[in-house]
C-alpha cells in the first residue's frame, strides 16, 4: 500500500490567463529525488490526483537551480464554473504565477 503518494509541479502552461496545464512528477518519499521525473501533463489530470486525495505541491527553482517544496496545490474553481489550480498559501515569490511557464 503506497502512503501519501506526492507530485511536484515544476511549471505551468497557459492558454491567454487559463492554466491548461502543468509539468508534473512523482516525488520520492524523502522528497529527496523523483520517482517520476516531471512531464507535460494535462490540468485534468492534476485535479484528478488532488480529487483521489494525493498531495500535489509547488516547486520552486533555489538560487542555485535546485528545486525546493514549495506550497500544497489545490483545486480552485473560478466564477465562470471552470476549474483551475491555486496554491493553499501564497508568499512573495513563491505565487502559481511565479513557477516556470513551459
């Protein structure tokens, strides 16, 4: 049985201001390596994960390109009834719209 299965997402993509997507991987249990490196994977995807309970978390570049955990990720629905992601606490430079765009 697999415990608190994490993702990290290293990168968004956007169509206009819309997140459409996100380069997402499988982080090791000492969030020491990946067990799945990131790939371009689609935003139902992701909210598919955060639905079936896995913990999917921000990751942002250090000052010496490393990459540090960053804020949980979460589902956030906008007005309009469309879903998109949102972090659960957002810092100064360490925003959604501060990741990487691909």
């Amino acid at each position: 049985m697999v415990d608190n299965v994490k993702y990290g997402i290293t990168a968004l993509r956007y169509a206009g201001s819309q997140i459409v997507g996100a380069m997402m991987g499988l982080i090791d249990a000492t969030q020491a390596k990946w067990d799945m490196r990131p790939a371009p994977t689609r935003l139902t995807e992701v909210v598919d994960r955060l639905v079936e309970g896995d913990t999917v978390i921000s990751m942002f570049p250090d000052d010496e390109g490393r990459l540090q955990p960053g804020p949980e990720v979460k589902v956030d629905v906008l007005p309009e009834g469309i879903e998109t992601l949102a972090l659960a606490e957002e810092a100064p430079g360490r925003r959604l719209r501060d990741l990487p765009t691909f």
